[in-house]
C-alpha cells in the first residue's frame, strides 16, 4: 500500500475471523494501531460493535458472514459478506483519504501538568487540544463510549468534553439507532466524570446558541458553577481561535482557565 492507512481492529482478541483478516492485511504492509481515534479505518466482524463508535470523520470496514449493505447505512460504512475477500478489502482501503491527524511535538511537562481527558468528535478540535493545552498529560476520544471506557479505567484531574456527539447503538434496537445523528451526551459525560471523582469539569460547545434550542437553554446554565459530587462544573461556550491552517477551533486552553479558575 502506498498511503499510510492506519487501522484499528475493533472486535474480541479471540475473534478468528478478525484476526486472521488482521494477519492477512498485515503481510500487505498495512499499520494496526492501538487507538482508535488516531485510525483512518475500523475493520470489525460486528456492525453493532462500530455503532458504539461510529464517526462520521473515519472509515469502516464490516466483514460479516450475515449483514448485508442497505441505504441505512452511510456511505464510510462498508459490508464484506462471507469469508474475507481481501482484494476487495484492499481496493476499499486503496480509495480512502488518509486523515490529517496533526503530530504536535511534544512538550516538556509543566510543573503544575494535568491529566486532562478532551472528548470531542470533531477532528480540528482535537488536533487543536493537542496544540492548546501542551504541557499536560492528554487523553482525547472522539465518542461517547470511548469517553465512558476511558472514566472507568483512567484517572483524570479535568474532563473537557463536547456536548454533542455521535449517537451510540448501546443497547438501542436497530429501528431508534440514527447514523451519525448528534445527542447531547455531554452532560452524562460530566455527571460520569463528577461520579468517578473528576475534581474539574466542562462541557465545551461551540453551537451557535440561536439555531439549536439546547445550546440555547445550556446559554442559562453557563453563568453557574455546579457542584456536583465534590467536583466543580461549568458549561461554556467556547471562544473560538484559528489555528494554523486558518481553521476556527475551540480554544481548550481558555476553557481550561475557566474551569480550574471557577469560583
């Protein structure tokens, strides 16, 4: 393969046909990561499994022996019935666009550095959390089971996350479940991360508070502190900066700055 397409296997570790479809594209010099978010493509033998996930930014690849292709279905998802065809795997793989994850060079540490978990679906916005908040120890997920994985494993002095993100397929019936539709999962994100003992909090949004009436009625709440199991709380609407490609991006460092300063 000529493009560096990498790809994070999605499924249990004792799965043979995914890992036999693992083994197969790896003789074809193509790169198996370990996170998820930094992936340009998900391959899974469960369509249920890449709905907990679902970006609308990545790529998928579905190997299934009894799903079919159907118009629900987004056009980044991709069925593969029966065994493993891997030229046809491989020619799928050939026509995606290889994201434009930025490396930012890491920083020394700073002396007061957080371990700050970012939650955003949006990729400018996390490659701009990369850059904003340099100096501290980052987690960043791009969903909200991603989110709810990380709170249960990890310890976190600050959560900073989105308010809406990409609808989950956990525990829905495949007629409720919507593709890539936006839910407000942000505020249980903030009572998971208040739950767990996140001392500090934020929802961060950037919607325009006059075309969505939730981000209008969060326009009330974001003058407040909430305390909320021992931990500080706010909502914010971001102040919006460009960044280097003269994208306009969240500005996670003031956001920060808010809500460790919170009183």
């Amino acid at each position: 393969m000529e493009k560096n397409i990498k790809v994070f296997a999605l499924g249990s570790e004792n799965d043979t046909v995914l890992l036999a479809l693992k083994q197969a594209l790896s003789i074809t010099g193509i790169t198996f990561i370990k996170d998820v978010v930094e992936s340009d493509l998900v391959v899974s033998t469960s369509i249920h499994d890449v709905g907990r996930i679902y970006n609308p930014e990545k790529n998928y690849a579905v190997v299934s022996m009894g799903e079919k292709k159907t118009a629900t279905l987004p056009r980044n998802v991709e069925i593969f019935n029966g065994p493993p065809n891997l030229l046809e795997i491989l020619k799928y793989i050939s026509s995606i666009e290889v994201s434009q994850e930025e490396e930012i060079q890491k920083a020394e540490l700073l002396p007061d550095a957080k371990k700050i978990l970012v939650v955003d679906d949006t990729l400018r916005h996390r490659n701009s959390a990369k850059d904003l908040l340099k100096g501290h120890i980052l987690t960043i997920v791009d969903g909200y089971e991603l989110a709810l994985d990380a709170l249960s494993s990890q310890k976190f002095d600050v959560v900073l996350t989105d308010l809406k993100l990409p609808m989950s397929s956990s525990i829905l019936s495949p007629n409720v479940f919507k593709w890539g539709e936006l839910e407000n999962y942000g505020v249980f994100i903030m009572l998971e991360a208040a739950r767990v003992g996140v001392k500090h909090i934020a929802i961060v949004t950037d919607l325009n508070h006059h075309l969505d009436p939730f981000s209008a009625a969060f326009d009330h709440f974001s003058q407040y502190l909430f305390n909320i199991n021992g931990s500080d709380a706010v909502m914010i609407h971001a102040n919006l900066v460009d960044n280097k490609k003269g994208e306009t991006v969240k500005d996670w460092g003031e956001a920060l700055s808010r809500v460790m300063s919170a009183e």
